[in-house]
C-alpha cells in the first residue's frame, strides 16, 4: 500500500507573493527532481497543491497545503530523511515559513 504525505504550510507574513509561489512551485517540482539513488529514477509518485480556499474558518494559519504519494514506506524514509534535493528544499522553505505541519497515512489503516 502507498502512503500519503500531507504537507501544510504557513507563511511568514513577511514572505512576498513570488517568494511563496517559488517555495510553492519548488514544492510541486519535488516530484521530477527528487531521484531515488539506486533506480536512477524520479520516485515520488504524485504531487499535488495549492492555496488555502475553505470557507470554514478552522485554519489556525495554514494557507498553503500539498499532498505527495509514494509507493513505500521506504521511499517515503528516504524523501524525508536522506534525499539531498528535499533536503536543500526544506532549507530553502524554512526561510519563508512560520509554521510547516505533515501528517503520513495509509489509505484505508486506522491501528498502528
């Protein structure tokens, strides 16, 4: 089973419109740039995102959220902990954010 990784973001109120959309547009380019060392290959296997758009009001700040897949667990270890482009996006990012929040699941999996 896959897994999902949800990213949400909250940007600092100093950040500009271009600074958020290129942290956002990079955020999204993950899925090409983000190569698996022994295949060679892009390995995220869809990436998708946009700006906050609920009419509910229970944000807390969030304005920007992205929801990646990977086939494994393991890919999703290595995205997270060891892929150096992810890596060099994160730096790049955390000037830009107040606050970043993830949650993984597995579709379906509601037990530890």
């Amino acid at each position: 089973m896959g897994i999902t990784h949800i990213v949400l973001f909250q940007f600092k109120e100093s950040a500009s419109p271009g600074e958020i959309s290129e942290v956002s547009q990079r955020m999204l380019a993950l899925k090409e740039s983000c190569i698996h060392p022994t295949t060679q290959k892009p390995y995220i296997m869809s990436a998708s995102g946009g700006t906050d758009n609920s009419s509910e009001g229970i944000q807390n700040g969030i304005t920007h959220a992205f929801i990646v897949e990977f086939k494994t667990a393991e890919d999703r270890d290595y995205y997270v902990y060891k892929d150096p482009t992810h890596a060099e996006f994160k730096e790049l990012a955390g000037q830009f954010l107040e606050k970043a929040q993830v949650i993984d699941f597995t579709d379906g999996v509601f037990m530890p």
